[in-house]
C-alpha cells in the first residue's frame, strides 16, 4: 500500500469524518490505523479503508475493538 498515499488520504476522510486516531507503515509494508469516534463515522473509516485510494491494493483488513483510548486529531506517523 505504500507509495499511493494510502495515510494521508486516510487522514483526510477522517478529518472529513470527525474520527480521531493514527495511520503508520509497518515494516513489512502492511499499514496500520487507529480509529476512534462515532460509531457510523468509524463504520464509514472502516469501508474507506477496505479499498484504500486509487491505485491501493488492499488485500485484506483485520479489525480489532478495543476501549476508547481518548484520542484527540489524527496523525500520520
């Protein structure tokens, strides 16, 4: 996923969203996303990030739910 700007366009439909959190590559080239807001806002993340930007190839998402950690913004690292 890396080179398509995958983070960035993450950020900015989460901004768009309301959704707080992270998005940073992993060194085997995955990217992992930490998403907290409203649930329909979240669920809309979740979709955005299942097929990613133009020129992504998701082959596969894992969700994970975990407690609301009080994030505030979101962050590319």
């Amino acid at each position: 996923m890396q080179g398509v700007f995958y983070r960035a366009s993450v950020r900015e439909r989460a901004r768009a969203h309301g959704v707080a959190g992270w998005a940073q590559n992993l060194p085997d080239g995955t990217v992992e996303v930490c998403l907290e807001g409203r649930p329909t806002a979240v669920g809309a993340l979740l979709d955005y990030c299942a097929m990613g930007p133009e020129g992504a190839a998701v082959s596969r998402l894992e969700v994970f739910v975990e407690e609301p950690g009080g994030l505030d913004g979101f962050v590319v690292r």
